[in-house]
C-alpha cells in the first residue's frame, strides 16, 4: 500500500523542517519563516550495478575547468577568468539593479564568439525582452524562451546543446511535479536542483537570477546557495550611476572579488578604473573628507569617507552611516573619545561613503576616525594623503592585508602620502615604499597628529 505525502514545515532561510508550525525556527532562530510543504516518501530499492566506485585521490584529474570570456573584463574578473564550462551560478540583486541587463551583455558577448546561447524568461514575455535587447545591441544569435515550466526548459536543453544558458528568474519556474505554488521553499529547491544536475551532465554554463528579500539576502533557502558553484551579488544605489558585482562564493576562484560598472542609456559600462571614479569628485581642502584605502578581492580601491558633525539638538545624538557599518561607527566614536580625547559622543555625527559604494572591511577605521576629528575641528587633513587600518577598543592602530597593493593604488593615482599602521610600514620593502612619503602611526593618537 502506497504511504500518503507528508505535511512538514520549512524554513524559507535555512530550510530547516519541523513537524508542526512554529514561530520561531528552530534551526536559524528567525521568526515567521516556516511553511508547510509536502514531501513524498522516497522509494526505496536495492544496490545498483551501475553505482560510482571510489578511486585513488592520486588518479583524480586536477585540470583546470575550460573557461568562456565574455568580453565584459570587469565581470569576467568576478568570476575568476570567465564562465567556467558546466558550471552554475546564481545572481542575486535588488529589482531593477540590472541583472537581466549585465547577463544578457554577457550572452551577447558569449554568441559573438561562437558559443551557443539561450535565454529563458518567466518575469517578462518575449516582446518585453527584445526591447531591451534590441537597445543593447543583442546579437540575434542568441536564442529567446519565454516559459515558467521547468519542462520546458528541460525539453531545450536535451534537444539541443547550449554552452550558456541564462534563467530569468528562478523563483519563477514551476515544476509540474509539486503542487506547490512558484517561488515556494519546495518548488526553488526542486527547480535549483533539477537545473544544477542538467547543467552539469551537458557540461552548459548556467546563470540563475534571484530575488531578494528586503534584507537584501538572496530569496528562498539557504539550500539554494549551497547548490550552485558561485554566488554573486548586484550591489549600488538606484539613485547613482555605479553598480558592483561581488562574488560571495566561488568554487572556481577566490571569493569577494568585485566588478565595477556604470549604468548608462546602452546598458552597463565597465569600469576599469573605479578608483579614479570614487575620488574624482572629492572636494579639495575640505573639512571631513578623506581618502581610504580599501581591498575587495584581488583588487584595491581608493574610496573618499566624508564626515559631518553637529551640535545634538534634539535628544539624543544620532548617528547616521551610509555605506559604512553604523555599529562600528559607535565603537569608533567611543574610542575617540575616551582613548584621543575628541569630544565627539554628545554630538550628531554622520558618516557616507562617496560614489554609492558599500565599504565594511575594518581597514577603513583609521580613515573614519580621521574623517571625524577633521569634520570636528573643522580643520582639512593634509592633502593627497591615503589613510587604512583597523582601530582596537585601546586606541591601538592594528595591521590589516594587502598593504602592499593598497600602497601601490595610492601610488598609481598620484597620492603623496599614506597612513598606515606601523606593522605593515614595517614589512614593506624599500622598493615598495620608493616614491611616496610613508607615515606609520601606532595609536589613534600619532594618526591625528600625522593627519594634521
């Protein structure tokens, strides 16, 4: 006699299961974030002679996986070197960022040097689609589905080879199988896997886009990153012309590697020298404004740190980060206070990283601290001056990575000087500190008196 499905509840963030609703999820203790699913038992069967045996560690192949170029150097670049063959990955990013836009950039590219390319549609019908295509310059090599059953897709992709496939989005597929409605716990897991396991038998490069929740992390459970072989997130202000693609996870290539592009009427532009970009406005000789030095991945980035403080006049003082972490701000502020001797805590302080960029590595401390005391004293630190390093709860100023390739951006984009903690002054060659003035500070107290 067959058994009947199973009713059990699932976290939509971590996809832990429960055998009856509750408030609070057991596994990732986030509230309200259990829904029923139904589950059909497994089957069960004996051994199968065509079962994978183990081999030796020593007879595995270690070859490099083949890559596509895209031709778009800057996305490339988030991927390790280009799409790898049969690999999948998944785009999150907020609604109107320009997913669909940079992916399909990426296909017209892929097509223009031969390779075969299909791009599925289950938001916007074909019509929608090809306007934006056609604004872009899309190359009609490029193959156009528009469906929500993963059938569908399926059917395309055994009857004919693709070497990079584009979903658009996945929480709109549907798998016929479950009665669950599109986008659900059930249906995002089934789809993902079922499109992973295609991808990777037809060796097809595969790109998932995925919604977000308003959070800003990736919508569905955290299965779902877990199966793909890299994350990438589409970050920026809809109010600036920047956007910044980050790789979260990567099989392939090192993690948090960042992409740098501009949103213009075409489409996305590149931007192969985002440093020059984030500064090129700076004010000269301004009160609250500095330049720090901060690493994404393999790359370093010259990012202004602009500070304003005012009298609380209201209350109590507030505090106000933009693109910065807001809670690091007032452990910075506390430290300004009792370990510098900058009045700073009965003030309304507000802090902003220029350009729309986010920055939340601890190296960009020494800047904000910096930025705070200039905007303070109403008092200019010295000109083309570079600033990182972490700041500790005594005052100390700590060493951070990459110092070298942080010096080098400073030097590249015409600085004279850098601040920096005195441990990393101290492993530089000579030849890495040759042309521009080195400034080691060992407390927050030596950075203001250098700053100034």
């Amino acid at each position: 006699m067959a058994k009947a499905d199973k009713t059990l509840y699932e976290c939509t963030s971590c996809g832990a299961q429960s055998p009856k609703w509750l408030g609070k999820c057991p596994g990732c203790a986030d509230w309200n974030s259990l829904v029923e699913v139904r589950h059909a038992p497994a089957a069960r069967g004996g051994p199968r002679g065509d079962a994978q045996k183990p081999i030796a560690l020593g007879d595995v192949s270690t070859d490099v996986a083949e890559r596509h170029r895209s031709g778009i150097d800057e996305f490339d670049r988030v991927l390790g070197g280009g799409v790898v063959v049969g690999s999948v990955v998944l785009l999150g990013g907020d609604p109107g960022i320009g997913k669909s836009t940079l992916l399909m950039q990426a296909l017209v590219g892929l097509a223009k040097q031969g390779k075969r390319a299909l791009y599925v549609t289950g938001e916007e019908s074909a019509a929608q689609v090809a306007l934006r295509a056609r604004r872009i310059g899309m190359s009609p090599d490029v193959l156009l589905l528009a469906t929500t059953e993963l059938s569908d897709v399926e059917d395309a992709l055994v009857r004919d080879h693709y070497d990079v496939v584009v979903i658009d989005s996945v929480q709109t597929l549907r798998s016929a199988e479950l009665s669950a409605a599109p986008g659900s716990v059930a249906q995002l897991r089934e789809v993902a896997g079922q499109l992973t396991r295609t991808a990777k038998r037809r060796d097809t490069a595969m790109f998932l886009i995925g919604h977000v929740t308003k959070d800003g992390a990736l919508a569905g459970p955290k299965v779902l990153e877990h199966l793909v072989d890299a994350v990438l997130s589409f970050e920026g202000d809809p109010t600036h012309a920047f956007r910044l693609v980050r790789s979260t996870k990567n099989r392939y290539a090192p993690t948090h590697e960042v992409g740098v592009f501009e949103m213009v009427e075409e489409g996305l532009r590149e931007v192969p020298d985002p440093s020059s970009l984030f500064i090129g406005e700076r004010p000269g000789r301004a009160a609250g404004s500095v330049i720090v030095c901060t690493a994404e991945g393999s790359r370093s980035l010259l990012v202004e740190v602009q500070a304003l403080v005012a009298s609380a006049q209201y209350g109590s003082p507030r505090r106000v980060a933009t693109g910065l972490d807001g809670q690091r701000l007032a452990v910075l502020l506390a430290v300004l206070e009792k370990k510098a001797g900058v009045p700073v805590l009965d003030q309304d302080v507000f802090v902003s990283a220029a350009g729309g960029v986010r920055v939340d590595e601890p190296a960009v401390d020494l800047g904000v601290c910096l930025a705070v005391a200039s905007a303070l004293r109403e008092k200019p630190l010295a000109e083309a001056t570079a600033i990182f390093g972490e700041v500790g709860l005594a005052g100390e100023v700590r060493a951070v990575s990459k110092a070298v390739a942080r010096v080098a951006e400073a030097k590249k984009m015409g600085l004279v000087r850098v601040l920096l903690p005195r441990a990393n002054a101290d492993r530089l060659t000579k030849s890495e500190a040759t042309g521009i003035e080195i400034v080691a500070v060992s407390t927050v107290d030596e950075a203001l008196a250098a700053g100034f």
